[in-house]
C-alpha cells in the first residue's frame, strides 16, 4: 500500500487554509465595514469618532471607536491578528506542498524556467521576501505621503513583479505566486506594522504618554491598501483552477493581473463607497466598470488563438498524441508511479473518454499550457493545435 502523502497533507493544509482565509478575510471586510458605518451624532463619550448600532444573533451591539486611543485601556482587550498570521502560515506551507514538494510538475516550465528545483524554489522564495520589502520602502519613501501616488505605485510594482514571474515559471505557478507575493504583502502589513503599531500605542498609554498619531495613520494606510487587494488576492489564488486566466501568461499575464487588480479593487470601492453611507451616482460606476473590464479580459484572451492553421485532423493522430503526452498518467492504473489512480478522475484512454472531458482538455491542454504536468514529454504547440481543431469539430 502506498499512500499518496502530497495529496493528503496538501488537502489537510489547504482546508486548513481556506479556514483561515476566511476567517481574516471575515474580520477583516467585518472590520472595514465597523470603520465606515461609524457616525457622529449624540452624545458619545470625549475622544470617540464614531459610533455604531449592529443587530444581530439575537441582541444589539453598541461599538464606539476611539481615535487615537481611550483614557484608560479596559482590562481585557481583544486583538485580531491569528487569523492573518495563520493564513499567511498555512498558504506557505501549501506552496511548499504543491509548487516546492513537487517543483519539477508545478512550479517549473522546462520551456522557460532557467534554473534547477532547488535554485527555482529559492528564486520563489526570493520573490515572497523581495516583493514585501519593495513594498514597505515604497510606503516609507516619499512616495507614500501620497495615497493615489502611492497606490499607482503598488499598482505598478505588483504588475512588474507578475511579469518577472510569468518569464521565470509555469503560467500557473506564476498566477499563483503573484497571489502569494501579494498575500505576504497583507499579512506583513499586519504583522510588521499595523499590529506593532498598535502595540506601541498600547504601550504609551501604559506609560502614560500620548501616543503620536502617525502610528494609527501607517496602520490605516497598509490597512487600505489590504482591503483593495483582498478580492484580487481570492481571484488569483484560485487562478489554478482556471487555466483561461493564466493561459499565455508569458505574453500578456502581467495584464491579465493588471486587469484582476482593476476589478476587484473596483468591486471594493463600491462596498467602501456603500458603507460609508454614499448613495445615488456616487455607487454607479464601479460594478459597470468592473464587467466592462470584465468583459473586455474575456474578449481578449479568447481571441488569443495559437495562430497555427491544420489540414483536418485523424482520431488515430489525435489519440497518438494523448497516448505520448497524458496517458502515462490520466490512465486507470497510470504508468507514472507518482499515481495510483487517473489524477482528477480523468482518463484519457480511448476516444469516449476524450469526448467526454473534451472541454477540460482543451482548457487545460490547448488554451493554456497546464497539462502535460511539467510538460516532461515535450508537447509542441503544433501537437496543441491539432488535439485542439479534433476536439473542437
Ligand atoms: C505527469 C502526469 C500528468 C500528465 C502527463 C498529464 N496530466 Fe493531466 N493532470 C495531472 C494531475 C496531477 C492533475 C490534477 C491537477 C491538479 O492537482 O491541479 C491533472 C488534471 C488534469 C485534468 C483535470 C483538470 C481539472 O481540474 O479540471 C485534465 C482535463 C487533464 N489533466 C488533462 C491532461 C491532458 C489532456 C494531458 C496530456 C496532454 C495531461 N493531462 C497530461 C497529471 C498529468
């Protein structure tokens, strides 16, 4: 009996990690929304901006916010800050599961990448530590006393740090490291300053000092720049899934991330607009926006066809091609001993079985480039071409 332990300990993280992530990103868009229902009005107690009235689960809830901190601390205050370090833990070891554990297949393209596993995984690596310090000297630089000159900053950075992935990795690994480079950006934002931050201001008022409020205005400044990146964050995490995003990602990725980073900052600025309690033309640009942009990626990575034209195509070529490429591991008791069973469930092993995932082939085999896993076999784009026009007879 062999156990397939990739797959078991990369569900067991990845459960955990979607518990996670939903969790942080919970409180989080639970936490934006507080900030921006807060009101002015009546009688709140001296030093609070804002207040605001919840029901919910049964009960009513009366939370006030103090700028920049209370007179005096409670004696039990709760902080919120596993949930963004657990995230951030597990969604690396999860990386280190799928795309390090099994370099060769996930992370590396042999078409592309220029390195060995070990050197591809320490150029990963780099780029999670890297991307986060070009990050936080941005937002310390001149640059960042400016909030739109900044965020076109960050806008730019992430850009040029997804195209330096798409030329180095897999379009997928690349989709996924770009989600994971931005992931490390929001969780060190919470654990390098926001969370020190306020410590430090927990601390002054210990001491009984006034704490400067540069500290609270770094920590909302990081704060905001997590909130417009936490829906393309979601998007291109599970980009994996969906190789019509990645497909071609050496060629125009970058935009593709551009495009994502658009929409689902978009999409925020409509709830941050919603909540602080805008209403009329104020909330009617930004999902219009985000489907046209939406539309428009569609439209462009559609007419992206590989520009090869054929004579027609036999089945017996096409299924010499899946038996040289795939069927050495989408079989019922594949030839590759890293499996036991077809990988997916799917088989590839006569001409019923191509017809029946024609559409996942083509997604995963011609439209992009996510299968033959690690390509080993060498599938040309010619081959691509052809699997493509029998399939879409
Ligand atoms: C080296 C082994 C290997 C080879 C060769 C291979 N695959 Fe796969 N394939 C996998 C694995 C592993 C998965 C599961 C992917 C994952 O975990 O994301 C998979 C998944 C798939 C899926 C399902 C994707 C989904 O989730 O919808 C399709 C379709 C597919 N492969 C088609 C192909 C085709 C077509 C070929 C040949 C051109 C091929 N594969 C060659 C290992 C392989």
């Amino acid at each position: 009996m062999e156990i397939a332990w990739q797959d078991w300990v990369g569900m067991m993280i990845r459960w955990l990690h979607l518990a996670t992530g939903i969790a942080w990103i919970g409180t989080s868009f639970y936490f934006i929304w507080l900030d921006q229902s807060l009101r002015r009005g009546g009688q709140v107690p001296e030093g609070v901006q804002g207040e605001s009235w919840i029901v919910h689960g049964g009960g009513f809830y009366h939370v006030q916010k103090y700028m920049v901190a209370p007179e005096r601390l409670p004696a039990e205050l709760h902080w919120f800050k596993y949930e963004a370090y657990f995230t951030w833990l597990s969604g690396f070891a999860l990386l280190g599961v799928m795309y390090y554990w099994g370099a060769e297949s996930f992370l590396m393209d042999p078409a592309r990448t220029p390195f060995s596993a070990p050197v591809a995984i320490l150029v990963s690596l780099a780029f999670l530590a890297g991307g986060w310090l070009a990050y936080d000297g941005l937002c310390r630089s001149a640059v960042g006393r400016h909030t739109a000159v900044l965020a076109l900053a960050v806008f730019v950075m992430i850009i040029g740090i997804g195209w330096g992935l798409t030329q180095l990795f897999s379009d997928r690994a690349a989709f996924v490291q770009i989600g994971a480079v931005i992931g490390t950006i929001m969780s060190a934002n919470v654990f390098f300053v926001i969370i020190p931050n306020q410590k430090k201001v927990v601390a002054d008022l210990k001491a009984g000092r006034v704490p400067a409020p540069a500290f609270g205005l770094q920590a909302k400044q990081r704060s905001l720049h997590n909130n417009y990146l936490t829906l393309p964050v979601l998007l291109l995490m599970v980009s994996a899934h969906y190789p019509i995003l990645f497909a071609g990602a050496a060629s125009w990725g970058w935009l593709v991330i551009a495009l994502i980073l658009l929409i689902g900052g978009g999409v925020r600025h409509f709830f941050n607009t919603l909540h602080v309690g805008l209403r009329g033309a104020a909330l009617l640009w930004q999902w219009p926006v985000a489907a046209i942009i939406g539309l428009a990626l569609a439209i462009f990575l559609t007419s992206r066809g590989s520009g090869i034209s054929l004579a027609p195509v036999s089945e017996a070529r096409v299924l010499a091609i899946v038996d040289r490429h795939c069927v050495s591991c989408h079989a019922t008791t594949p030839a590759n001993n890293s499996f036991t069973t077809a990988p997916a469930g799917v088989r590839l092993e006569g001409p019923e079985d191509l017809r029946r995932f024609a559409t996942q082939i083509l997604n995963q085999a011609v439209v992009s480039k996510a299968m033959p896993l690690g390509n080993a076999s060498g599938m040309t784009d010619t081959e691509r071409a052809e699997l493509g026009s029998w399939l879409r007879r």
